[in-house]
C-alpha cells in the first residue's frame, strides 16, 4: 500500500525452510532447503535486502517500508535458495 512518500509491504512467502536439523517420521534428517536471499526491487532500485539461513520459519511473513513509491507502480520480488532455486514475481502497489 502506497501511503504519501511511505510504501508499506507484507508478504508471505511460500517455502519450506528446512534446517537440516529436523528428522522425519524415520528418524532421518530432512536436508536443508532454506531461502539464502530475498530481494524487493521498486524502479530498478532495491528497496530491501535480506540475507537468509536456517533460522527463518516456513512460509516466512516480510513485512517493511520503504520512501518512495507510486500506487500502481511495480514491486519485483525474488529470492534464491540454498539448492539454486529461485522465484520472482511482480506485484501491483496498491
């Protein structure tokens, strides 16, 4: 949400966050699977950075502010994993 010269962001980001420290009904280590960073982009500029580990819980909830910011602007979301997968996605400022 777009407020003046503040947008505000909340997400919820899909993911497991495996620690690798954690055991299955077997008795045996899940492996670790876990966001390392996440980056928010508004106008080619990156507005937030954050650089992950194991100790974020699944489906991790982000919420921040940045200056700037104009209601219908685009949001670019990306981050990338421990295993080399990634995901971005383009969000609607509202």
């Amino acid at each position: 949400m777009a407020n003046g010269e503040t947008t505000n962001v909340q997400t919820l980001i899909r993911h497991p966050m495996e620690s690798g420290f954690v055991r299955d009904a077997k008795g045996e280590f899940i492996p670790a699977h876990f966001i390392q960073e996440l980056t928010f982009e508004y106008d080619g500029r990156k507005v937030f950075v954050a650089d992950w580990g194991t100790a974020v819980s699944k489906d991790p909830y982000v919420k921040f502010s940045f200056k700037g910011g104009n209601k219908g602007g685009d949001l670019k979301v990306r981050w990338i994993d421990n295993k080399g997968e990634t995901d971005t996605t383009r969000v609607k400022i509202q």
